[in-house]
C-alpha cells in the first residue's frame, strides 16, 4: 500500500496539487486535427497558467497537504474543516473546474492533454465528496488523520533545520484541538458507521505519541519564549485529546448507526473517480473472478510439483475435485508456513529482504535503481489498524528525501493464536514480497521514478491505480526473472499474495454493494484465497472503513499487463525488458490507460 499523503482526510483531494511546470512543447491535438504552432502554444500557457493557480489555492485550502508534497510556505497552518471552510474550498473547485470546461484541451500537447483530463476528475471527484458523498458528516477518519498527519508530516523528515519544524509544530499544536472541535460539530453519529467510530477511539490518543517521540525529545533546541509556548501547546493539546476521547467514548462510539456500505450508485460513482480507468464495476468483477479460478490452477501445478513423494502428501490427480485442489493447496502452502519470522523479527527480516531485493535487480538490470534513501520504520501509531505496511514517499517539491517503508509491529495484546496466524501469512516468503511490493522495485523505487516527471501537477495528482499496480505487476516480474532461485514455494507464495489482490477487488463490491456478511468475505479470503484469519479479519475491517481503494491493486496490475502486453506485439524482437520498464515510470503515474495511450501513440482520451 503506498501512501504519499498520510492523512485520511475527507477532502483528501484537496491533499492532491502542486506547482505547475513550465508546459512541453506542443504536440499534434488527440483528435488528429491541425493547430498552429502559436495556437497550441497560447493553449498551453493558458492551461499552466490554470493549473499554477489551482494548485496555490490549494496549498492554501489545504496546509497538511501542502507540507507533504514539500510546498512549506503553510507550514504553521492547519485545515480549516468547518462549514466555511468547506464551502470556501467547494466554491473553489467549482470556480476552477468551470475555467478548465471553456478551454479546448484538443489544443494541448499531448502531455497537458492528459493533465487536464486528470485535473478534471479531480475538481469533479473534490465537488463530488463535498456535496454527495458528504464524508465530513460521517468519517472520523477524516480529522484524526488530519490531526496526526500535521504533526507527522512536519518531523518525520528533515527538509528544514529542527527549530523551523519545531515552530511550525508549535503552531499546528495550538490548532489541533479548533480542529477536533471542528470533528465534534460536523459530524452526525446517526451517520457515522460504527467500525468507523470505534477505530478513531483506538487511534486518537496515538498524535500524542507523535509528539512524545518526534517534539518532547527535541524541545532543549529550542530557547525562549519559543520553548515555553511549545511546551503549553503540548498541554493544550493533551487536554484536547483527552476531551475528544471522552466524546468519542462516550458520545460517537455509543450512538454510532451509521451505515459503512455506500451502495451501488455511489459506489459506481467513486469507482469511476477513483481509478479513472476504462474498466466498469461489471468488468472488474468478471476478471476477477476469471483470474481466481486460473491462477487456483496455477497454484494446484506448483502443489502437485513439491508434494510429490512425500509422506502423507494429499491426492494429487491431473483433474482434481475442487475438495482436492483446496487440500492440496493448502498442504503445500503448508511448506511455506513453516518458515518465518520469529514475533520481534518482521522489521528486521522486512529490511534483509529488501536488501536482497535490491540486488538481485541490480544484478538482473530488471530496472533503474533509485539514489535517494529508503527506511523501514514501525508504522507511527496513529495510522495502524488498516493496513500492515505501506510506502510513504516524500512529496514532489521535497528532493532527496527519505522514502518510508512502514511496517505495522505485532499488538503486544495479541494472544498466541494470533500471532502464529499472523506470521503464517506472513511468512518468510511473503515477507520477501511485501519487500518487493512496497520497496523495490515496487513502491519506493515508482515513486523515485515518478518523481522525475516534470510536470508537478501531476506528481502530485498521481494515480493510486497506477502505484498499486505497478507494485502488484512487479511481484510477478521478480517472480518471472528467477528471484530466490525459481523457488516454487516462493513462486506459490507470490500467487497466494495475487490471490489476495484479486480478492481485494471481489470484496469490495460484495461489501459495498452486494451486502456481503462477514461470514461471505471470510469464506472469499479464507477459503478460496487461502489468507490467514488475522489478514482475513484486518481486511474486513479495512473493506468496512474504505471503500473504492481494494479495486485499485487488481485494475492497476491488469492495465499493466495489457500495456506490457501490448507494447510487446508492437516491438516485438526490438522488446527490451530494462527500456520498457524505464519508459512506464518516466510518465508520473498517470492512470495506466494514459501510460498506454502514449507509449503507442493513441490518442489522449
């Protein structure tokens, strides 16, 4: 799971913009028409000059975000989440979208022709949470992530001397509790979902833990009055956490009615601006659940192959039942099972499998290696409990920072049994692909890449579909290319982890939906994807609090597929694996159907 903004706020959109770039040069309009030289020119200074201005309203609408994708002029602010501020910032996306439909996009150069397709979907997608989805009114997911990530995002990394950072803390602290007071207004516990509720009341106290770690350390760096002002904010904002915790307990948690499936036509909607992908809600669930039946063949291959001769092996014909293809998948992921990390060792192993990873792509010159750093950090606190690892990258106008590879440690309330369930699906080798899959060559190495792009419009409006595909899609290039010595366990093991991606997508729409109980969704993870019943029971946990995120890694991996697929048939004998994985990662992330369009030159639509 990648994660470029940390927030999981409601106008999350807002999150999304930055600094327009000098524009490219003009290239032919995508319906094939003729434009003067002056005529696309005048159109893309237009356009950039659109953009430069949508994107330093939002820097100012949105603060937290601006600090993430490294823009520090509003360091010391906060999102403003009341009526006014809201309708200040729907009015704007309005105003902008309205300039953005007078202008004819045909004019454009190609690159700028998919920026502002981008930059439309997300006015559209911001109007559209505002005044339909209406997320204000029922996630509390919305400030708690806020709040944390206004103080995250300032120390985690060091883009400015320590007093700076501290300062703007300081500040930000003093507007925290505006901000959960804010919460306590805005939203309506008969529309709050109780999963919802009771998540937040789990995670409030962890900004707390931000500033114990990252500011009560570091206050001896700071001389008078600056000091003391830090020092009665952190007081300050103890006595607010401590009261939104009381409403939560005792008010939110209690109350809460909410309904967490958003139903069919909204659902569609998201979908739609979510991924901006051709595919329809239909479409993905039936290749899906074409993809589930193949690739549980796939796996029963790999059974057959190291379960046979030994003691005790299932029944293993060539046509299997499906009672017999279940047990002998199982039984052979069995042998996977066995070896994994000890309780306290996930990091540690997480960190070795990521060195290991990175050699043997070096070696295999499978793809330009990064040159900026990659930590492996336990997952801050306030942000567990969706999912177990993530890569947070730095933001676009921050160069040469440190990418984050966040893994969630073991709940130290955890009995036994959920431990060993834990550490069954996340084994030895599925540890090498979370590696894989968040570091390289999956999230941290796009993200560098991506990042190069010159257009910071678009670094910043990346696609989530296009960074949860990519990390999927290279799983199975690692797997491909050898990795750990065409171990089949390992090979099996990555398939298990596709599984679990082709999952996510069919439980999403069962959940959201198709009204799925949980016992439906476990039966989908448990049985016919083989997830353990702790990862089982996290995601139906993240299934309730998301919704429109699940679809993203299996959309993503599929367009991958069918753009790899379809350069190949295009050079053919001239295919080189290095040049063709360069090219994709030098567009920044646009959705992937834009990738395609412009590797082969089809038009921009």
């Amino acid at each position: 799971m990648r994660r470029s903004l940390l927030a999981l706020a409601l106008l999350a959109s807002l999150a999304a913009c930055h600094k327009a770039e000098t524009p490219t040069a003009p290239a032919a309009p995508a319906d094939g028409s003729t434009a003067t030289a002056t005529g696309a020119s005048q159109a893309d200074t237009a356009f950039a000059d659109l953009s430069q201005r949508a994107l330093e309203g939002w820097f100012q609408l949105s603060p937290v975000s601006a600090t993430q994708t490294g823009e520090h002029r509003y360091d010391g602010e906060l999102d403003d989440l009341s009526a006014e501020g809201r309708q200040k910032a729907l009015d704007f996306s309005k105003k902008i979208l309205a300039e953005l439909e007078a202008m004819d996009v045909s004019q454009l150069s190609r690159e700028n022709q998919v920026d502002a397709v981008i930059l439309r979907n997300q006015l559209r997608y911001d109007i559209w949470n505002a005044e339909t989805l209406q997320s204000w009114a029922w996630d509390p997911q919305a400030y708690s992530g806020l709040a944390g990530s206004a103080i995250y995002g300032l120390m985690a990394r060091e883009f400015a001397p320590m007093p700076d950072r501290l300062q703007s803390a300081t500040a930000r602290m003093e507007k925290i509790p505006a901000l959960l007071a804010q919460a306590r207004a805005n939203l309506d516990p008969a529309r709050v979902p109780k999963v919802h509720a009771e998540t937040v009341a789990r995670q409030n106290a962890g900004i707390l833990s931000i500033v114990e770690t990252f500011i009560t350390p570091n206050l001896g760096q700071l001389a008078n009055p600056e000091r003391e002002r830090a020092e009665k904010a952190i007081d300050g904002l103890k006595k607010a956490v401590a009261e939104h915790q009381d409403w939560l307990d005792k008010t939110l948690v209690p109350n809460a009615q909410g309904e967490f499936r958003i139903g069919a036509e909204k659902y569609d909607q998201k979908l739609q601006f979510a991924l901006l992908s051709s595919l329809s809600r239909a479409e993905i669930k039936q290749r899906a659940e074409a993809e589930l039946v193949r690739v549980r063949g796939e796996m029963y291959g790999i059974a057959r192959q190291v379960l046979a001769g030994k003691p005790g092996a299932p029944e293993l014909p060539d046509s299997p039942t499906p009672e017999q293809q279940q047990k002998a998948i199982e039984a052979a992921l069995e042998l996977a099972y066995a070896e994994r990390p000890a309780r306290d060792k996930v990091v540690a192993d997480a960190e070795a499998a990521l060195a290991r990873a990175t050699e043997f792509v070096r070696q295999k010159d499978l793809v330009t290696l990064p040159d900026a750093p990659v930590e492996i950090i336990e997952m801050p606190e306030f942000q567990r409990g969706v999912a177990v690892a993530y890569a947070d990258s730095p933001g676009p106008l921050d160069k040469n920072l440190k990418t984050f590879y966040a893994v969630s440690p073991i709940p130290e309330d955890w009995t036994q049994a959920q431990v060993d369930s834990f550490l069954r699906e996340y084994n030895s080798r599925m540890i090498e692909l979370l590696s894989i899959h968040e570091g390289t060559p999956g999230h941290y190495l796009e993200g560098w890449h991506s990042a190069k792009f010159p257009s910071t419009l678009r670094a910043v409006l990346r696609s989530g579909m296009f960074a949860e595909g990519w990390a999927v899609y290279t799983e199975k290039m690692m797997a491909d290319a050898g990795y750990l010595d065409n171990d089949p366990l390992f090979r099996l093991v990555q398939l298990k982890f596709y599984l679990r991606t082709i999952a996510n997508a069919i439980l999403d729409q069962g959940v959201h939906v198709d009204n799925w109980t949980r016992e439906q969704a476990m039966d989908l993870m448990v049985n016919q994807t083989f997830q353990q019943e702790r990862e089982a029971a996290g995601k139906w946990t993240r299934a309730q609090l998301t919704s429109a995120q699940l679809p993203t890694y299996f959309v993503g991996v599929q367009e991958h597929f069918d753009t790899r697929k379809a350069v190949e048939q295009k050079l053919g004998t001239d295919f080189d694996l290095k040049a063709y994985h360069d090219q994709v990662l030098s567009y920044g992330a646009p959705p992937v159907r834009f990738v395609r369009q412009l590797m082969l030159d089809q038009p921009i639509e």
